[in-house]
C-alpha cells in the first residue's frame, strides 16, 4: 500500500515537471542556459570548495555573441576587482560583454567582472577602463567579451605548481570546453616576487613565466600576449625583476609590452600597491592601444 502511494506521487511529480517544468526550460534559450550555469556552480563548487567568487546572477545571463574579440585579465591582484573607484564608468555599449568560466555563460558587461578575484564594494576592474578607451579613442565597434583569471599575492610558481596551478588548468579546460579562444591576454604581475633576490630565483622565475604563456599560445596560433613590467607593492622597485620580464618579452615574438606600471608613483595607488581611478585609467588607455594595435 504504502509503495503504491508512493509510486503515484512519484508519477505526479514527473507528470508536473514534464506539463510545467520542462517546457520552461527546454524551449526558452535562456532557460537552458540559466540551467547550465546552475549545473556547472554545482560542479564547481565541488571540486573547489568553500571558495568566495563574484559570479553572474540567474537574470543577468544572455547568449555568448557568436563572433566576438576576446580578452582576458591574469595575474595577481591588480587584475582583479581591486580598483578604488571615485565614481562609476559609463559602459552601457551594447556590444561588451562578460563570460563567467565558472558558469559557462555571458552577460553584458558590469562591474565586478566575474571570474576575477577582489573586494567587495566600491572596487572595480580596469577592463572598464580598457573598454572606455577602446571606445573613445578608436571607437571600437566589434562585439568584445572580458574574461578574468586572478589571484593576489601569487608568484610565477603557483601558477605552474600546486592548488593553483591545478585551478589554472582547470579554467583552461573550461575554456576549451565552451569553445572560447583567447586573442588577447592581459598579463600583470610580480608584486609578490622576491625583489633582491639570486640569479637562480629570477632564472626559475623566467622558466615558469615560459611554461604559463605556452599554455595561452599553444591553445591557439592567434593568441598575442601583452605583458606588464612589474615589481612595486609597497616596495622599493627591483631592477632584478624587471630585467627578467623584459627577457621574457624580448624571447617570445607573440609577447608584447604593454606598460611599465612601476612608472605610477604615490598619485596613482590608494596604499602604496593597488591602483585608485587614476592609475587604472593610465592601465586602461595602454591596453586599449595595444588591443586596437594588433586588431587593425
């Protein structure tokens, strides 16, 4: 008795979802989408656990422009949502865009950028930047997507070692997965790299950076590299350093210079390390030059 009441509830659960359920999200692309978003956080919250992201809500999902400029943010904090912001950029452009790699989804650009780390609040990303120049001074008109991959306080050798090197792998994967290619990789990093140190360390620091940017340029011919020169976090700047990165530059004809931010003093940081308005407008000009350079 108790299996056959059983059993009609069962069948008037599926009878529910099959009327209602199932034609709400099969039929609707959105839907569909919103589906996989829910599909893939569950999954990725498994394998990386107890982790805080900023993420794309349910509402903001869209589809993925089918032809689009890709560009995406790495290393570590400054390429996150770590921009002290005086005031909101304007970016209502209807053809920028954000995929979420945790989700697998798009949406239309907003601040915090999804995927990247950072802080809560006030704090924004210096792909706005990026995005207001390419729009002011070369009137970007193709459909452009921004995509984030950051982590403070790591070093050359968390990305090609360890935990993170296995997140980094990861999102690679996930990219793959989703048939996102990269054209542009915006690469900022070495405030946490020891700044005095031997001639080994700088070698194995030029080794790793090697094995990171192959695994961008590998994934496709088409893929270029803008590299920034960088040493200062509430530091003194280290020669050292950024002779390395310059060598890094100078080995590799799809590595590019981008800007030596150690350049920014005092006037364009709020503490002495991470950039206020000012110093991401300086950032966001560079890349746009750089991106629109290679475009054309």
């Amino acid at each position: 008795m108790h299996y056959e009441k059983l059993m009609k509830k069962s069948s008037l659960l599926i009878f529910i979802f099959i009327l209602i359920v199932a034609p709400f999200v099969f039929t609707s692309k959105i839907n569909r989408l919103r589906l996989i978003s829910l599909q893939n956080r569950s999954n990725y919250d498994k394998k990386f656990p107890k982790e805080s992201y900023f993420s794309t809500s349910l509402k903001q999902i869209i589809p993925c422009p089918k032809e689009s400029i890709n560009v995406a943010y790495f290393g570590q904090s400054n390429h996150g949502n770590i921009i002290e912001r005086e005031k909101i950029l304007d970016l209502s452009y209807e053809n920028v865009f954000t995929y979420d790699w945790r989700l697998g989804v798009c949406s239309k650009y907003k601040e915090p950028l999804a995927g990247a780390d950072g802080r809560a609040g006030r704090f924004g990303h210096v792909a706005s930047d990026t995005i207001y120049f390419l729009k002011k001074n070369y009137n970007f008109s193709e459909n452009i997507v921004f995509l984030g991959f950051s982590k403070g306080g790591t070093r050359s050798q968390d990305w090609v070692s360890g935990s993170f090197a296995s997140k980094f792998d990861f999102f690679l994967k996930k990219l793959k997965k989703d048939d996102i290619v990269i054209d542009y990789v915006l690469w900022h990093q070495g405030e946490s790299e020891i700044k005095d140190a031997n001639r080994i360390y700088y070698q194995n620091y030029i080794n790793d950076m090697q094995l990171i940017f192959q695994k961008f340029l590998t994934t496709s011919k088409k893929t270029k590299i803008g590299m920034a020169l960088v040493s200062i976090c509430k530091s003194e700047k280290s020669k050292s350093l950024i002779n390395s990165q310059r060598s890094i530059i100078q080995s590799n004809d799809r590595v590019f210079f981008t800007l030596n931010t150690d350049n920014l003093g005092s006037s364009y940081r709020y503490d002495g390390c991470h950039f206020n308005s000012l110093g991401a407008s300086v950032i966001g000009e560079k890349y746009a030059e750089f991106i629109n350079k290679f475009y054309k």
